[in-house]
C-alpha cells in the first residue's frame, strides 16, 4: 500500500487531532532518521501508523485479541492507552499490509519502549513524544536533547518523567519501561 493510501485509511480509524498527532510523528522520524541514520521510509511509515488501534472499541479489541492470538499482560489488558500500540503491530499488517518486523516492533514497543531497542524504536518512541504539537512540560529539553544528537539522553530523561509521573499518580508502572530505563543508564555507567 502506498503511503498516500495508508493516510486515506488512517483517516477512517482516528479523530482529526489524532490524526495530525500521526502526521507530526510521522514527519518527525523523518527528522530523527535523518540525524540518526535509521531507515527514512519504514520510519515514515511507523509513525505515520503507530497510533491506529488507539480508538478500537472494545469489542475490536477483543476481536483482534482472539483473531492473532495476543496475549495481553495484565496492565495492559482492559487498558487502550498501554494495549493500542501492541494491538496496533496486528492491525498495520491485516490493514495496511506492513510486514515488516522492524516497522511493527517500532509500533508495538512506542508507548511502553523495552530493553535494547532498535534504533527505529527509539525514533518512534521519541517522536511520539517530541513532534511539533506537543507542549507539556520539559518537552523543549527533551527536543532539544533529540535534534542535538543525544538520543539516549532523550530517552532516558523520558522514560524517567515517565516513572516519576507514574509514582507521583500512584499509577502501576509497566515493567517493560522499566527495563527500558535500566538498560540505558546501565550501558551509560
Ligand atoms: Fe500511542
Ligand atoms: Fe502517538
């Protein structure tokens, strides 16, 4: 499918401001890849569609779920804001027919991040985070960190806001981000 036919589609699945959020995502990779040196194409792609299940209803979910076999973990269950980006790497292949395991990893890893990450997981997950509409609090240091070349500081400054807001709410925590976090400031010591 060509990236102007996965737009057409895109704009079935989700509201307009979530839309434009894709299309920002989707051009900040762009960015990202440029500076970083990942793949410009499969960046543009993930996250042009890395949001796309993030309004299924239930009972989508629940399709899906039975459908591809997914085995959601318990945070994630019941709970679209964390199970949107796992549903999401089905839905880009049955939908928009990407195959790629690259592109569906970046989609499916983009809200929680997880150990190692490929460099197009990072892209994603920062440029989920950084695109131009964003504007809460530390973004710009975030911004700044990313466009300067300090990828990993980016990404440990945010998934530590991350946890600390988490604590903060007294909201559980994946432990997906977690590792994430670890992993990075361990390699950095
Ligand atoms: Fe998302
Ligand atoms: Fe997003």
């Amino acid at each position: 499918m060509k990236y102007e036919q996965m737009k057409e589609k895109l704009k079935e699945m989700l509201p307009e401001r979530r839309l434009q959020h894709s299309f920002n995502v989707s051009k900040c990779a762009v960015e990202l890849s440029k500076i970083y040196g990942c793949d410009e194409n499969k960046a543009k792609i993930a996250g042009l569609l890395h949001d796309c299940a993030k309004y299924f209803t239930d009972e989508q979910v629940e399709d899906c779920i039975k459908k591809f076999n997914i085995k959601l973990d318990h945070l994630e269950e019941n709970n679209i804001a964390l199970s949107h980006s796992v549903i999401g790497s089905y839905i880009v292949k049955e939908v928009f027919n990407v195959e790629d395991k690259e592109i569906t990893d970046a989609i499916k890893y983009h809200t929680t991040g997880k150990e190692n990450m490929s460099l197009l997981e990072k892209v994603i997950y920062i440029a989920d985070l950084i695109e131009e509409d964003r504007n809460f609090s530390g973004v710009k240091e975030l911004r700044d960190l990313t466009y300067e070349g300090k990828l990993e500081e980016a990404l440990l400054m945010s998934f530590n806001n991350t946890i600390k807001f988490v604590i903060d709410n007294n909201q559980l925590i994946h432990s997906r981000t977690v590792k994430a976090r670890n992993y990075i400031l361990s390699k950095s010591m």
